[in-house]
C-alpha cells in the first residue's frame, strides 16, 4: 500500500477535492504551503529523516503542521475560529488521502487535534518556544497499541513505534 501512496495521492478525485477545497478558502493557500514548508523544515532540522516514521517525532511534525496552519491562516485572513477549522479541514483532507493504516490514520488525525489545542492556549508564543514546548510534548507522547487508547489520552501525543 505505502508503495502507491504518490499515485492515489494525485489521483483526479483527490486533486480535485484538493483545488475544491482551495476554491472555497483561496486565501488559505499560501499560508499553508508556508505553514506546510516551514514544518518539515524545522522537523528536518530537529529529528532528520525520523519524522517521516510513526514514532514521537511524527506526532510533533503532526502537532506543529497545525498550530502552524492555524497561525498563519489566522494572521493571514484575522480570524483565529476560521482559521482553526480550516486547519482541521486541510489536515484531515490529507488524512482521508494518505495511504495509511486506520490505525496510523487515527494517530496523525488524534495528534493534528492536539496541535490545534495546543494553538488556542499558545498562539502567541514566539516560533523557538512553541517548538520546544511541542518538543517537550513529543518526547512525553503515549505509545498507542489502538485506537480506542485514544479516549485516555485526549490532551497527549500519541505514537505508534518506538524510535
């Protein structure tokens, strides 16, 4: 499956609910390429190749993608609500498409939602903070063995392998 992940990743459905969406929230579109680059930038910075794995480093590229998303949307369009929801819409539009396993599915969407929590009592912290303190979260993130784990950790990274 993670073999035909590009190909099922650009198919015609899915790009076109990827524009759809973009047609609705045009002014989006930059802050979250923004958001989205700056992300793996500091992921690659922090972890190298280690965040692209279902492990405590994943959870804080995850978490960081959208307190980022919902930051610059925020500043972007003036509205942290809007921003917030989008976040959720961009970040599990990418779910629904990823070629994941429901149970590496649950995890990125359960550590997208604390990222944007994480964003309503933190937003304005400067960037150096905001990555440590998700840092600190990750390091601190519970190992999942399935998804109804998730009930008990409704305010902690999750992840699923060991690094």
């Amino acid at each position: 499956m993670k073999n035909m992940g590009f190909r099922r990743l650009i198919n015609k459905g899915n790009a076109w609910s990827f524009v759809v969406l973009f047609l609705r929230h045009p002014f989006n579109l930059v802050p979250t390429l923004l958001a989205t680059y700056e992300t793996v930038e500091i992921s690659n910075e922090h972890y190298g190749r280690l965040h692209h794995k279902n492990n405590y480093t994943n959870a804080f590229r995850h978490a960081l993608w959208n307190f980022l998303i919902a930051k610059k949307c925020s500043k972007w369009r003036g509205n942290t609500q809007k921003a917030i929801r989008f976040a959720e819409k961009i970040t599990s539009w990418h779910e629904k498409f990823s070629p994941n396993e429901p149970l590496e599915r649950e995890m990125d969407l359960h550590n997208n939602h604390v990222g944007r929590k994480f964003f309503i009592i933190s937003e304005e912290l400067p960037l150096d903070e905001v990555v440590l303190r998700l840092k600190e979260k990750a390091e601190k993130s519970k190992h999942l063995k399935n998804v109804e784990d998730l009930k008990n950790y409704s305010n902690d990274l999750v992840h699923i392998e060991n690094v």
